[in-house]
C-alpha cells in the first residue's frame, strides 16, 4: 500500500471566478511533488456539475486538460464519493479510481468566488469528515461578503475606509435615500462593489450620479447586495499569512497597476500591473501593515492561509484595511506564493506547509465531543 498522501484537487466551479481557478489549478499540479502525494483532480463545470478526472501521473499540461468533458465514468454523483468515503460510518470505505481503492486523505480547494470560497466547499467536506486545506466555514463565509467582514474588522479596531451598503430591495425601495447618503458621506469618487465576489469581479469606479447609478447595477448583476467604499488616492499592499493558532506573516508586497484600479483585467488578461516585492515601504510602516494582516486573519478566525490587502495612504502613509482573501490565487504570477518565495519560503514548501496545517487541524477536530453521554 502507498504511504504517499493523496490529495483530491477541487478546482472550476459555479463562478464569476470559474477560469481563475483553473488557472490556479493548474499551478498547483505542477507545485506537487508526485514522489509525496497522488493528487486526484475533480472538476466542478459552471453549471455546478462536478467530473473526476484521473489520477495525476505528471503535472497537467494545459487548462484544456483539466477541464474534464465528463465523458468518464466517474463524472457526475460519483465524482462525490470520495469525499464521503472518508466517513468512518460509510458503508463503502473507498472508490475505485484507476483500478485501485483510493480514499482521500486530504482535499485541496482551489475555488474562488461563490459556491467555493464562501464556506460553501468548507461544509461539504466538514460533513464529509475530510481533512482540507484553508479556512473553515466561517472565516471563508466572512471572508467572501465585504459587509460581514467590514464589521468584524470594525469590532476589532481595524482602521478602514468609510463605507455604505444596502441590498437590492432596499435599493429598489427608497434608491435616492441611499444616493443622498453616499454622497454626504462618501462623495465622489467612490467604489462601488458586489458583497460576495473576489478578483475585482463587478466592481466599478464612479465619479459622478450617473456612473454611481450605472455602478450600482453592474453590481447587482452578481449579488444581492452591495458596498460603496470612499476612494483613497492610496499605494496598494498585501501581506500573506500563513498557519492555524499561531500563524506567519510575509513579507509585504505592492501591486503598482496602469490602471485606475487593480481589476479583474488586470489582474489577469492584460498584464497591466506588477508587483514590487518587498514594497518599498519604511520598515515600521512594514511592521504595522504585518500585525494589522495577522489581526485581521485572527479575527475572523483564519486557518491555513489568506492574504490580506491594505491602502498605504499616499499623503501620509496612514494604513487602511481593504479585504482579507482566504483563497488567494496560486497562478504563476499571483502575489501569494511570489511573498513567501521572497520570504525565504519556495513554491514546494508551502504547498507541503499548507498540507501538513490542514491535517493538523483536522486531527484536532478529531478529539472533539460532539455527543453528550
């Protein structure tokens, strides 16, 4: 019997984010050193149907090859059932993937955006009993809705930009309420973005009424609801995080786009901004930013691993809070694994690092009580 860890990829998914993750995803194949794991691919299309693909010999070639067309025999509600095999109480302990019982040991998710990142996965695999790599269900839940995670960093002192939100309904109900109240307290310009959405998906720039307007209904185009932030003439810095109880942080970095914002363009078709590793920041200002980042990721009860994303003022160096993302992009060029390159940490280590943090907190979990005798 192998004594190789096996992992199970999730990648794809029903998501404004879905080509994002298999970007990420295919990444990650080639970051796996084959000689430790059995890496299982599972593809989840944008219509929500899932597909398992066969087991990694090598690292994946293309994107084309992970996109599995679910012509395979374990495609649809079979693709689940290495999940629940993994259920000490299951029936039958194990699937047969490529001639051979193979249960899962630990699941990597590499989904971003709704039905992914925002607990959803999380729950699943936590009913399924199975060790996975990053945040749990809350963290990831309030991770994903801008609202939720403004007010936690609220309560935790965080400084922030001002901010609104509002839902559709409540839009639709009394709009010129809201308009007042942005532009008394915000003014223009201002940002206006989806709630639950990541990768700067949704997410406009308005100067005046008219585009705030024309803002507000490109947002609602993916959620319910809405956020409206006070734009700051601000240098854009990230930290990344790693660990469960005690975690790590990186070294800071600055993403210097051409753009008026670091977008979903991008970040990621047009190649229009870089980074600048390690930001050439004073080093106090360095240190705040890096307590701030591990503030953040313990307030909302982070695991495994986030980054975390300020404005650096440009008039005073004053430091603001942005977002936490519990599932940062792994893609050749993603900020992430390019901080803790530069903080002395290579690609195949943290992978292994996030690996290991995974099954120790689910051993952890393991010695819960949850009956009462």
């Amino acid at each position: 019997m192998s004594d190789k860890i096996r992992v199970g990829l999730i990648y794809g998914g029903k998501s404004g984010e879905h080509d994002v993750s298999l970007q990420t995803a295919l990444a990650v194949t080639k970051a796996f050193d084959l000689n430790k794991y059995e890496v299982q691919p599972f593809y989840i299309t944008k219509q929500g149907n899932w597909h398992s693909g066969p087991q990694l010999t090598a690292p994946a070639e293309s994107v084309d090859a992970l996109a599995f067309d679910g012509s395979s025999e374990t495609s649809g509600e079979f693709a689940l059932q290495p999940f629940f095999a993994a259920q000490p109480t299951s029936v039958d302990a194990s699937i047969k993937v490529s001639g051979a019982s193979a249960p899962l040991d630990v699941v990597f998710p590499l989904l971003h955006g709704t039905f992914g990142e925002d607990g959803t996965i999380q729950g699943l695999l936590e009913m399924a009993n199975i060790a996975y790599v990053g945040a749990g269900v809350l963290a990831s839940s309030v991770g994903m809705d801008k609202i939720t995670m403004k007010k936690i960093f609220a309560q935790e002192g965080l400084p922030q930009c001002i901010f609104r939100h509002f839902t559709r309904s409540q839009w639709e109900k009394d709009s010129a309420y809201f308009l007042m109240e942005i532009e008394i307290s915000i003014g223009y310009p201002c940002f206006v973005k989806p709630a639950n959405l990541g990768s700067s998906v949704g997410v406009s720039k308005a100067r005046n009424r008219e585009e705030l307007l024309a803002a507000v209904n490109q947002a609602f185009r993916y959620d319910r609801k809405v956020i409206v932030e006070e734009f700051v003439n601000a240098r854009e810095v990230e930290v990344a995080v790693l660990g469960n109880d005690e975690p790590q942080a990186s070294v800071v970095g600055e993403i210097v786009s051409s753009s008026e914002f670091y977008d979903y363009k991008a970040k990621y078709v047009d190649g229009t901004s870089s980074m600048v590793i390690p930001a050439e920041i004073p080093q106090e200002t360095a240190e705040e930013i890096r307590e701030l980042a591990l503030r953040a990721f313990t307030a909302i009860d982070g695991s495994g691993l986030s980054r975390v994303d300020f404005f650096l003022r440009k008039e005073d160096n004053r430091i603001f809070i942005n977002e936490i993302n519990t599932m940062p992009g792994f893609t050749p060029y993603s900020m992430y694994p390019l901080l803790w390159r530069e903080s002395g940490k290579p690609y195949g280590e943290l992978i292994d690092d996030l690996i290991r943090l995974a099954l120790e907190r689910h051993a952890e979990k393991q010695r819960l009580e949850y009956t009462l005798d």
